[in-house]
C-alpha cells in the first residue's frame, strides 16, 4: 500500500476544509474522502492509476490523473466559482437553437419533461474519446462557461453544487426514448464512460429508466445528446434547474470505443 496525504488550498495557499477528494479506478476500486479543518486527508491506496475528482463549495472542480506507486503527497489549488445571476423574472429568453429530432414526440424517462423547457443553449461539440475510469463524453455548449454560463444548484444530499445535466435520445423501436442521467459540475470535463458501456453507466436500473434499460447502442446507430440546467437525474417535477432551460438535441452517429468528435 501506498500511504498517500492530500492538501486542499485556494490560490493563496490557505487550506480548503471539506473538500471531496475521489479516486476511481476499474482495476483498485473507487474511493472518497474529505479535507479536515487543514485542508488534509490521508489514504491508504493500493498503487497504480486512478482518475482524481477534487471539489468544495464555491470551488471550481477538478479532474486529475494520479499514478501513485510509492508514499509521498498532492497538493491540489481550487479556484473560486464565478456564480452568474440567474435570468431576472419577466425578461425575454431567446431561443437560440433547433432540435434535430421532434422532441415533442419523445418520451421523457426519469427526468423533468425537457420538451417545453426553452432551448437556450446550442451544443457546438461533442468529444468521446476512449480509456479513463471516470469517463470521457465531453460536450460544448454555449452556456457552459462564461457570464451567461447557466447557475449553479446543490441538490439534497449534494455537499457540492452542479451545474448540468447530460442526457441521450435513443430510438428504441421506432419511437424516440430520452433522459439525462449524466450530473455535471462547474470544473468536471467529461463523465458517461466509454461509447462500449454507455447502457451500463447511463441507463442500469429496469424500473427507472425502461424501456433505455441496457439499450446499448451499436456502432453506427443515430443516437441524440442534449444539456439542461441544474440536476435533471431523477427530478421530475424539475425542481433540481433554477432557470428551466435546456440545449438543442443533436445526432450523432455511435462511435467505436476509439471515440469520435463531432463539431456543429
């Protein structure tokens, strides 16, 4: 075992107490710990690769590759988020993009029903790229980051704020089929897990999310992805988006686990 000491700070060197550090691997096994009131934390790890997830509220998120092989110590900086104001009530939201699919003909599993939320944000790319155990499905969209980025919310239970939610539209017998189970947040590039496990890390539960349940798409098969603001996993009456908004649907093709990017 390799005793590894993890120090959390700010970007003045001060100590970040309650940070969430986690680690996951598919060979070790995943694991989670918290910084104390000095911005420390101490595992006992088995070594070899993990992927690193570092978080605190009010902090932006981090992803990082660790390879630990011997004892030693991280230090780990958190910048502070940049909250945008939320829309002000009675102003005008333009909606700036179209669905490639009519999605007021789907059929929305296990999240709010998106089909009336407004289109404000428009997907620019999608990369899927291979290997990673936290997963590698990274989108673009135009209210990821920037003053006009969608706010924040912290969900029951959550001791950290999420930003976004990613979703897939699958076809499934000639009926369009969608939901967002993906929860992302401020900082987190990508999540989902390879194009090869998409029907085990997005759609693994029969009661929550059938007839998605273990549907996994072939190689070439159309498949569709779509963002909304807030927590969407789960949330039906969607109270988990403060601003009830959500981006264009796309399509892509099912990509081989070599990945693909797709630009629009």
């Amino acid at each position: 075992m390799a005793k590894i000491a993890f120090h959390i700070q700010d970007g003045e060197t001060k100590p970040i107490a309650g940070a969430v550090i986690r680690g996951l691997s598919a060979e070790h096994g995943d694991w989670q710990g918290t910084s104390d009131a000095d911005g420390n934390f101490v595992a006992d790890l088995t070594p070899g690769h993990y992927t690193g997830m570092v978080g605190a509220a009010g902090r932006v998120s981090r992803t990082i590759p660790w390879d630990f092989k011997d004892p030693g110590s991280v230090i780990v900086g958190l910048d502070p988020q940049v909250h945008p104001l939320p829309t002000p009530a009675g102003a005008t939201v333009q909606h700036v993009s179209e669905d490639m699919i009519d999605l007021s003909k789907a059929v929305i599993v296990n999240s709010p029903d998106v089909r009336d939320w407004t289109a404000t944000a428009k997907i620019t790319s999608i990369e899927i790229v291979p290997g990673g155990a936290a997963g590698n499905t990274r989108v673009e969209f135009t209210k990821r980051v920037g003053p006009n980025c969608w706010p924040d919310v912290v969900p029951d239970g959550w001791d950290g704020p999420l930003q976004y939610t990613l979703g897939m539209a699958l076809n499934i017998g000639g009926q369009w089929y969608a939901s967002a189970p993906i929860e992302f947040w401020y900082g987190l590039d990508a999540s989902g897990g390879p194009p090869s496990e998409y029907a085990m890390n997005w759609f693994y539960a029969p009661t929550r999310w059938a007839p998605m349940t273990y549907h996994q798409p072939a190689v070439g098969e159309t498949i569709g992805f779509f963002i909304c603001a807030g927590d969407c996993r789960g949330r039906i009456d969607g109270n988990g988006s403060p601003v009830k908004e959500r981006s264009n649907v796309v399509l892509v093709h099912m990509p081989t686990n070599a990945g693909a990017r797709f630009t629009f």
